[in-house]
C-alpha cells in the first residue's frame, strides 16, 4: 500500500499545480461582450463608422476589404480617417483601452448602384477573433431608406440576423445579431434612391493567365490586324532594302569561262568571293577554295604525306617563289600570311595558333572586298547585325508589352503580335543584305558558270590545255560543291592527255598516281574545311 501512495504522489502534485498554472491561460483568452457601431452614409458613397466595444482579453478584429466581384474583378472595400482608442495595422484593427473602447474610420466602396436606387452593403462586425455576445448596429443615411436585410455567419451565409428594424420617418435603422463566433461576419445590407450619394464599387482586376489571354472576337481581330500590318511592313522592307537591284534570272545562262583559250572567270570572281556573292556569308568552304586555288595559281604546292593504315591523313603546304604576293586579293594575301606566317611550309594538321587569329582578318577581308568589287553598297555581315539586333530588341519589347498587356488587361495577345514581328525580323535579318546591280549581274553570270561546271562538259579544249584549265575550275567546283565531277576529270589527263604521277602544284607521295586524286581532293578539302571550321572565325553550312 505505502508502495502505492509513493507512486501516486508525484502525478499529485503535477495535478494541483496545474489548475493555478491553466487559470491565467483560461482569463486571457479574449471574448467581446458588445459591440456597438453607428454608421452615418455620406455623399460620395463614404460610410463613417463610429465603433464602441466592451471586452476581455485580447481581442482583435481584421476587416474584410477585399471580395470577388466577378471572374474577372476583385471588390475593394478602403479604410482611411482611423482614430480612437486602438490601432489599425493595414487591416486588422486592435483595441487599446482597459476593457472598453471607442474608435471611428470611413469605408469607401460599400455602395453599388442598382436597379432603381443605390444598395449599401458592409460588414459591420465580422472578422473579430474572438467570440461576440451581441453586436448592434445603428445606421442614418442622406435620404429614406428603402430596404433593410442582414446576414449571420460565414461570409456568404443566408441566414438573417436576430433582429432589423427602421424608425416611422424612415431614415434610421436598427441591426442587431446575438452571439457571433470568431471569425463569422455580421452583414448588413440598405437600399437607397437612385443617386443618393453617387458611390460606386472599387474594382481591381485579378490576374489570370486565362483571361490574360482571352481569344475574342475583339482580341483575335486585332492580332490578326497587327500581324498582317507587321508581317507585311516587313515584307515590304524587304522588298525596297533587302532585294537585289536586279532579278537573277534577266542574264542568267550557261558561262564556260573560256575566251580565246585562256580561264577567263565571269566578272573576274575568284573562288573565295563567289560564296559570299551567293549566300552574303563568308564560309569555310570559301577559304577552302581559295586555298586550292592559291596552289592551282602558284603560290603554293600541296603535298600529300605517306601514312599508315591506321594514320589520320595529312598535306603539306609549301611555299613556292615567284609569284608576287602585291597581284593578291586583301584577303588571299591574308590567307596566304596566315599559312605560313614567316615559315616555308607547314603541315595541315598544325594549322592552329596564329593561324585562327590570323583567319579573323580572312574574314574581315572578304566582306571588305565584296564592298569593294561594287557587289553590295554596305558589308553583309554588319547588314545581317544591324537588323538582327534591330530584331532581338523588337521581341525584348514585346515580351515587356504581353507582360504588361497580360497583368494590366485582357488584351495579352496583343504583344505576341510584337514577338512575332520581332522573331521574323531577326530571322529575316539574314536576308536583308541586298546586291547593286553590277552584283547582281555578277552573280547570274557565275550561276551560268556553276551551270557549265555541273554539266561536266570538257569541249574542245586542247589536250595541252587541260591539266592548268581544269585545275584552275577546281577551286570554282570546291564552292559549287562538284569537286568529284572535276577532280576525276583532272585525275584523267595531263599536258599530253595521257595520265602522269603528280600536278604542278599537287604532289603525292610514293606509288601514288593521278587515278587517286579524286578521293585524295576530296579528302583534303574536307580535313581543310575542318581546321578552318575549328578556328570558329567563319560559318560552316548546314
């Protein structure tokens, strides 16, 4: 038994303790015993509420001001004029006083216009966290009023308050509700004639991204209007910026580049221009060719090297004497120094240092020259830039407009119409460079001649001609991307028509002949477009 009472005896003391230690806990727990408003309805749609409570505890109460009007508005409802016994922090007001408290504020945005007359409608004691025993409400207006109803609960509660009731003169009315619980709402709705006091709701629209976008007859016309306004201005600032002076096809036709026996090229166009006359870029392949055409014209010697089975193939480019460097292009001559850079010859496969840099100048020089020729009247690379740029900023814009569009209205679609048009323009961008007239006619004479190369007709070309005409159209076949075609009817003759060993300017190693040099140009202007491409100075095409 005394084992008992020793075990029971500490949860004893635990228990008495507890009561005094629950009983301050139990007296701040908050209740409002009454409350008592008086609202007076001013012009404006101002209502002024003079508020009188009796509490215990800690009490405090959040006004609502914010409501859903429709799918896609909120209802605002705004306090300003606080003062009395309390603060008022954003929403929620808290009473000051020993147990009693006045404070008086005005509400803007209670009063909606309606059919035949004006309705007023607060929530006159909702949102106190604590409970209510009884909440009265006395409410004076500028003219009779018309009807009376209240509500008790939750916010969207249907359920009448205890009691409603207006004065013989109509002009005052008496709201009253018994026992609210915390958080529930005490409603009261008045109508007045119509333009009482000229108030109306306070809506703000509430985002959502449906509505943002909403595709109506209003918003789909309009886009429809401005893509078909943007789309087109585009199209016409092609048509007068970025078109050629000339159509293509008015001196388009077969060109053989042949005149009294000698390679004549159409307008004198070396192999390194035609690629950016034709797409206004300057690619790799365009530095290809001008490397073959450099040793086809004497400047240098490509010489393959003996390889194993399994070694990776590789040239070596050799200087050669005589030729002087002053009867160079700008940019053949930067190629050219870009090779060797003061050495003698160099392997293809140790293309790479000085050389990338040195190709930044191939480049710069080639866009130069076109300009020069008379083939464009600006540089196609800062042409392509400057609209591009144009272009990204125009959808930057626009982005910003549907943000703002979309946040603001319904009428988001609208800016996609600006990302559209600003997409196209940077697309577009790349077409804008535009051929003179003399480019344009240097470009339908060299498509006749692309046409001559990929026919493959040798004519009548004496035999003692062959091997130094048809590797001077080699480099031409490297651009047209017909290399094969002619670099098996070079492999098929030399100066007497029979077939040799080697060409002047390309040498291959031992047991190697002319019926390998298909495959081996081949092979060597792709290595070649490989180490250029490598150097990411200049565009590859797809």
């Amino acid at each position: 038994m005394m084992d008992l009472l020793r075990r029971l005896a500490p949860a004893a003391v635990l228990a008495v303790l507890a009561v005094p230690l629950a009983a301050p806990a139990s007296a701040e727990a908050g209740r409002v015993s009454r409350t008592s408003m008086t609202m007076e309805l001013r012009p404006g749609g101002v209502l002024h509420v003079k508020e009188q409570i009796t509490y215990t505890g800690q009490v405090r109460r959040t006004l609502l001001t914010r409501t859903r009007h429709d799918d896609a508005n909120d209802r605002l409802y705004r306090l300003s004029g606080f003062k009395g016994q309390g603060t008022l922090d954003g929403d929620t007001i808290t009473p000051k006083g020993d147990g009693t408290a006045t404070f008086e504020y005005d509400v803007t945005g209670a009063v909606t216009p309606v059919t035949g007359g004006e309705e007023l409608r607060w929530f006159a004691a909702g949102g106190w966290d604590a409970p209510v025993d009884t909440a009265v409400v006395a409410l004076a207006g500028p003219a009779p009023l018309q009807s009376l109803s209240c509500f008790a609960g939750d916010l969207t509660s249907a359920i009448g308050c205890t009691s409603v009731s207006m004065d013989e003169g109509g002009t005052r009315a008496e709201f009253e509700q018994q026992g609210l619980g915390p958080g529930q709402t005490f409603t009261v709705v008045a109508g007045f004639p119509v333009g009482t006091t000229g108030g109306k709701p306070i809506l703000e629209r509430r985002f959502e991204l449906a509505s943002a976008f909403t595709l109506n007859t209003v918003t789909g016309g309009a886009l429809a209007g401005l893509l078909v306004l943007m789309l087109g201005g585009l199209a016409l600032l092609y048509w007068t910026r970025g078109r050629d002076s000339r159509a293509v096809h008015n001196e388009s036709g077969s060109f053989s580049a042949v005149e009294n026996g000698r390679f004549t090229p159409p307008d004198g166009v070396r192999p390194g221009q035609i690629g950016t006359l034709i797409d206004e870029q300057a690619d790799v392949v365009d530095v290809t060719a001008t490397v073959v055409d450099l040793a086809v014209r004497g400047y240098l010697r490509i010489d393959e090297q003996p390889r194993g089975a399994y070694d990776a193939p590789d040239w070596l480019l050799v200087k050669l004497p005589g030729p002087s460097l002053t009867d160079l292009l700008d940019y053949e001559r930067a190629l050219y120094q870009a090779i060797f850079d003061g050495r003698d010859s160099v392997l293809l496969s140790g293309l790479h240092g000085s050389f990338a840099a040195g190709l930044g100048k191939v480049r710069d020089s080639l866009y130069r020259d076109v300009v020069g020729q008379g083939w464009f009247a600006r540089r196609p690379d800062s042409v392509r830039t400057r609209w591009t740029t144009l272009g990204v900023l125009v959808t930057g814009l626009g982005v910003v407009a549907t943000v703002l569009l979309a946040w603001f209205t319904t009428y988001g679609l609208l800016g996609l119409a600006l990302i559209i048009a600003g997409a196209a323009l940077s697309v577009g961008g790349q077409y804008m460079p535009a051929k003179t007239a003399k480019g344009a006619s240097a470009l339908a004479h060299t498509l006749g001649f692309r046409h001559y190369l990929a026919s493959g007709e040798i004519g009548d070309v004496p035999p003692a001609q062959r091997i130094e005409l048809f590797s001077r159209y080699l480099p031409y076949a490297v651009v047209f991307d017909n290399v094969d075609r002619w670099a098996r009817v070079v492999a098929s003759i030399n100066g007497q028509g029979g077939p040799a060993d080697n060409l002047y300017w390309y040498h291959g190693p031992a047991e190697w002949d002319l019926s390998k040099f298909a495959d081996s140009m081949s092979t060597f202007t792709l290595t070649t477009s490989g180490a250029i491409s490598a150097a990411r100075q200049f565009r590859r095409p797809i």
